[in-house]
C-alpha cells in the first residue's frame, strides 16, 4: 500500500472513530471518549469508551454501533462479552466491539471504574471526549476535542 492509501485508510478510521463516539453520546453513553493507540500498539489503531446505565442500556449501543457499522461497510470482527461467573454476577456490565482498527469497549461504570482503561493506557492522545468525560478526569490531553 502506498503512503496515499495509508493516509487515507488512517484518515477514514480515525473519523469513523469519532463518528461511532459521537454515536455513543447520541443515545446516551456515559463519558465517552476516543483515544489514538497507533503509537501505543501493533494490534488496534483506535479505543472507543463508554458507560452503559444497565445491561438494556448496553445492548441498546450494541445494536446502534452494529447499525453504524452495517450502513458504512465496517467489520465486526469480533463480539464478547464477560461470562457470567455466578447467579449474582452481571453478564452485561463490559461489551467489547472488534472492527479491527477500532476496538469499542461498553462498560459498566463499576467495571470502568474498576479496569480504567483511560488510566491504562494514559499516553494515547485522546481524539474525542464529552464534556462528561473531560470532568470525570478521563482527560490525559488538554487539547483534545469535545463534544
């Protein structure tokens, strides 16, 4: 692939990126943010980040980004969910979307609270971030957009 192409290719994922944080928010995902793990990493370009309110909630962003991916010819490549371990346990609080370049992680506010991938992995610029997120602390860079 020529340099062009890759551009392009960097381009297009990184605004589908947004376009799916952006989605997130739409329809109520909590503190939503993007970050860029191309410098972080070899197996994913992009991180999409937010709180569901309920296992409903998550299911309800699950089917939006499978519409968004659906409309715009982009892969799942892969779908799971944390299994259920006991009766008490909640099958639904962390979903996580493989469309290759873009990994989107749907969480449990206790299960975001309890991994924090934003601390993690808190050399990745941050793309895209709502207001929310930017009060939560979820910030790592100052000039990054809002939404």
């Amino acid at each position: 692939m020529d340099d062009m192409s890759q551009n392009k290719n960097e381009s297009r994922d990184s605004e589908i990126a947004v376009a799916v944080g952006k989605l997130l928010n739409d329809h109520n995902g909590g503190d939503v943010v993007v970050m860029d793990m191309r410098s972080l990493n070899f197996w994913t370009d992009f991180f999409v980040i937010a709180t569901a309110t309920s296992g409903t909630h998550l299911m309800g962003l699950e089917r939006h980004i499978k519409e968004f991916a659906r409309e715009r010819d982009v892969d799942i490549l892969h779908r799971s969910r944390r299994p259920k371990s006991n009766a008490d346990s909640h099958p639904d609080e962390w979903c996580l979307l493989d469309l290759g370049t873009i990994v989107v992680h749907l969480m449990s506010a206790k299960v975001r609270s309890f991994f924090e991938l934003e601390r993690l992995w808190n050399a990745a610029p941050l793309i895209y971030q709502t207001e929310t997120a930017n009060k939560q602390g979820y910030s790592t860079m100052p000039d990054c957009g809002t939404g």
